[in-house]
C-alpha cells in the first residue's frame, strides 16, 4: 500500500518511490495519472487499473499473481490507498489468502488537514464525504450532532458551499470549524473560524470554492463541568501562548467542556 502525494510532488517517501521501481506491477486507480508520476521519477513500472468500478473483477487475478510470488505495489491517485479510495477488497481477499500486506506511509489529506487545523487531535471521526443530496447530507448530519470529537470531511469544489451551510444548519453555526484546502499545492489555504464565518468566508471570494477540501469541525460541546482536568489546563496553557486570556478561557471552555470561569481563573493564575 504505497501513499503518493496529495499535491506537492516532492512528498512521496524514498521507500514509497524505491518500490515503486522495484515492484512487478503497480495496481493504479488511473494508470495515466499514475504514469506521469513515474515517469517525474524517471520509473516505468507496468500498471494494470484497480479502480471502483472494476475492483471486483480484478481480484482474483491480483491475488493469484501475488500467491505465485509476485510484489504489487497498491497506489490511488492521490494519497493514502482505501481512504475514501479503491483497495479494500483487495487488502481483504490478499490478508484472507496469507499473502503479506504492509503499508508504506505516507500523505494523507485528512491527517494533513487534523495537524495544521488546531483542533483537538486526541480523538477524530472521519466521515469521508458526506452524501450528495441534501436531504442525506443533513440526514447524516444529525446522526454526528452529539459527537464530542473532532468531526472530518472531505468535499469537492461542487458542494462545498452546500455542506459548509447545512453544517452550520444542523451541527450548530458556533460551532469551531476549519476548511483546509489545496493542501501542499500553491494556493493551499488553512481557515479556522466558526462554521456560519466560513459559510461567509466560502461564499465572499469565488477563489475559497476552488480545489480539494477537508472539512473539520470541533466536537460536540460536553457538558459543562466544574473541575479542572489536566487536558483542559494542558489547553489552556497552548492557548494561552497564543490568544489573550478571554479567548483562550472561551475556547479551552468549548473543547474541553470545564466550565469557562474556572478556566479563566486558572489562567489568571497562570499568568
Ligand atoms: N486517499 C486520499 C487521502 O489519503 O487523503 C483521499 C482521496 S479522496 C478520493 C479525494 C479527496 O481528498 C478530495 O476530494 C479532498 O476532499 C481530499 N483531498 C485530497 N487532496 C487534497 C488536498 N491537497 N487538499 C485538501 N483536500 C484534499
């Protein structure tokens, strides 16, 4: 399973392009997009497709080539093999077959978007993308309301602004959210504000519309609770290094769910 570059072309690992010269096939979601990529790497490596719609059929032969000793290396257009991309029923019926099935790491657009969002990163939920129709956007909407993690989506150019609104609908327009966009590629863009502001921000520049988009939103809000943990003090004080006390109290009340006086005394304290 080799993860290839969400963008910046410079972001596939040494090993990641070591055995994609070395392999006897690359099993590619599209082999042309797949080609250019080799040929940047000066590779030639034969290719035969593996894509959603013939996933099923290709199976069998895959695994019979891999059970007679060949190496085949599981590349998608962009990032990491079987997130929101082909593979699955592959790795499956490969591991069910005994054949080894090891992963070489690598970009990954939603893990990308989690480290540069500033959004609490101990736990996250990634939805993929969300339905295309409206009423079953907002139909899964509603199941993820009480979700007190980090929620992820991805989203194309067509319906972002559609999404951005009916979460902000369903989910709460206070909530904290961030839209990560083109990320590794030139006009990459990592904007954090409430989701009825990033309703506003999409819709006030047709630029902040175009691309590839990853969706993060804060949690649930827990209840509020009188005591101060040790992950709302640890925090606060990130918060504090970057945002006056007010705000840093508000927003280490809305992640960690302590209650926002306390939080604000503790930084008093602090200070
Ligand atoms: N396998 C990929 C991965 O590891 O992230 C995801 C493939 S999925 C078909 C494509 C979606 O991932 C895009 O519609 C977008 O939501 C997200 N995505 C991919 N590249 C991105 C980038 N450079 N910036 C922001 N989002 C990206």
């Amino acid at each position: 399973m080799v993860a290839t570059p969400i963008g910046n072309l410079s972001d596939i690992s040494r090993r990641g392009l070591e055995i994609l010269g070395r392999v006897d096939l690359i099993a590619a979601e599209d082999t042309r997009h797949t080609g250019r990529l080799l040929v940047h790497f000066g590779l030639a490596t034969s290719r035969v497709s593996l894509h959603e719609h013939n996933e099923e059929q290709q199976v069998p032969a895959l695994v019979a080539r891999l059970a007679q000793g060949d190496s085949i290396a599981l590349v998608s257009d962009a990032g990491t093999p079987l997130i929101s991309d082909p593979g699955f029923r592959l790795v499956a019926a490969a591991r069910e077959a005994g054949i080894r099935v090891s992963p070489v790491p690598g970009p990954c657009a939603l893990i990308a978007a989690l480290s540069a969002s500033g959004l609490p990163s101990d736990r996250f939920l990634f939805e993929g993308f969300l339905p295309a129709r409206e009423q079953g956007r907002r139909r899964r909407l509603q199941t993820l309301r009480e979700i007190p993690c980090t929620l992820i989506f991805y989203e194309s150019s067509h319906r972002i602004g559609d999404a951005l609104r009916d979460m902000a609908e369903v989910l709460g327009g206070e909530r904290r959210a961030v839209v990560a966009r083109e990320l590794t590629k030139t006009f990459e863009q990592v904007q954090g504000d409430t989701l009825e502001g990033l309703v506003r921000w999409q819709s006030e520049d047709p630029n902040h519309g175009r691309g590839e988009f990853v969706v993060l939103v804060s949690g649930a809000p827990q209840q509020e609770t009188g005591e101060l943990t040790a992950e709302a003090e640890r925090v606060l004080q990130l918060l504090l290094g970057e945002l006056p006390l007010k705000s840093a109290a508000r927003l280490a009340a809305e992640i960690t769910g302590v209650s926002r006086n306390i939080l604000y005394q503790r930084g008093l304290e602090l200070r």
